[in-house]
C-alpha cells in the first residue's frame, strides 16, 4: 500500500511538472507569434508608405507630400495592432520639406532616384487586447526613389 501511494505521489509530480512545461511553452508561442507578427506588419507598412509616396509628384513646388499615417491592423472596428508611419525627405529639392537643413546634404538626385526618404514605422499592440507584456516594434528604412 505505501509503494502505491509513494507511486502515485511520484507520478503526480512528473504530472505537475509536464503541466507546468506545457503552459510555458505555449506562453513562449504566443509571444513569438505577435512579435513575428508585428515586425511583418512594420514591413508591410513601410512598403505601404513607399506605394504611396511613389504616387505623388513630389518635384512640384506645391507638392502635397506625405509626411505621416496611421492604420490599425485588422480593421478599426477590432483592432489588433496599432501602426504609425512618419516619413522624412532630402535630396528632392523644394517640392518636399527636407530633413536637413539647405546646404547641409546637396540635392541628391539622378537619372533613376528622385530623392530619398526616411521611413519609420511602429506598430505597438492595442491595449484593449490586455496583454501582459505589451509589444512595440520599430522598423527604421532608407528608401531611395
């Protein structure tokens, strides 16, 4: 009778412990998962921002440029994620505020690039989804047009 309890005691343990193994590991999936996904829509945004600079003329002297949006992952009516995208220019001469200031960075255009632009884009988690560990990413680009 007490090899039969000390049995079950053991085999509880080892329960409890392969219990305890499973939630970890699945907690850690989560976590990869909504990082993995928000470093993917970070990258879709920014491709994103390039489509849309690209369908304005930006070498006009009242150039309506883009200088910044927002959006929310999956619609805005549930949302996910939370995305921001600023966007600096140089190089494009007087149609789009530059970064820098005049004289510090020439007009860097040629033949195939009108210019370059800098793109960041966050995308941090929507705090109605009550996360524990709340996830923001950052993507910095260097875009030439």
């Amino acid at each position: 009778m007490i090899m039969a309890i000390f049995f079950m005691v053991i085999m509880a343990t080892l329960l409890l412990f392969m219990l305890g193994s499973s939630a970890e590991t699945a907690e850690r999936t989560t976590k990869t998962y909504v990082n993995e996904q928000a470093q993917l829509l970070a990258k879709s945004a920014t491709e994103y921002a390039v489509l849309r600079v690209s369908g304005v003329d930006r070498g006009a002297a009242n150039a309506n440029c883009l200088k910044s949006f927002t959006a929310q992952y999956p619609d805005a009516a549930h949302p996910m994620y939370d995305i921001a995208v600023t966007i600096n220019y140089f190089g494009f001469g007087d149609g789009c505020a530059p970064l820098f200031p005049a004289g510090s960075v020439g007009t860097i255009q040629t033949a195939e690039s009108l210019g370059t632009m800098l793109i960041d884009v966050y995308v941090q988690d929507n705090p109605n989804l009550g996360l524990d560990e709340p996830v923001r990413y950052h993507r910095r680009t260097l875009q030439k047009l």
